[in-house]
C-alpha cells in the first residue's frame, strides 16, 4: 500500500509545529523556506522540486 501526501502539507505541518513549540535554528529556517517555495511555485520551484525529490529517492533507497 502506498500513501501518497502533497509536500506543501508535510512542510505545512512541520512549520506550523517548528512556530508552536518555538523552534529556532537552521533546521527551521530551511524547512519555511522549502514550505515558502513548494507554496508559492516560483520559477525556483523547479530546481528546488528537483532538489528535494532527488533526496526523498535517496532517503527511500538507503534501507
């Protein structure tokens, strides 16, 4: 069984948890960015998509 869930509602859960426990740090600061980025579909989308796919397969392939 494969579930399927959209990156800019991981990311928005992950930002909205990172402001409620008052989260500070780079971490934080790269997970709004991405979560700005797959939000608003800038032209930077594309790369940054990429980017991050590529690290999901290798993450996925590692075990």
């Amino acid at each position: 069984m494969t579930l399927t869930l959209s990156a800019v509602l991981l990311f928005g859960a992950a930002s909205a948890v990172a402001i409620k426990t008052r989260t500070t740090g780079p971490g934080s600061a790269l997970l709004l960015f991405l979560f700005g980025f797959f939000a608003a579909g800038t032209g930077a989308y594309g790369p940054i998509r990429d980017l991050v796919s590529s690290f999901a397969d290798f993450l996925a392939s590692v075990n």
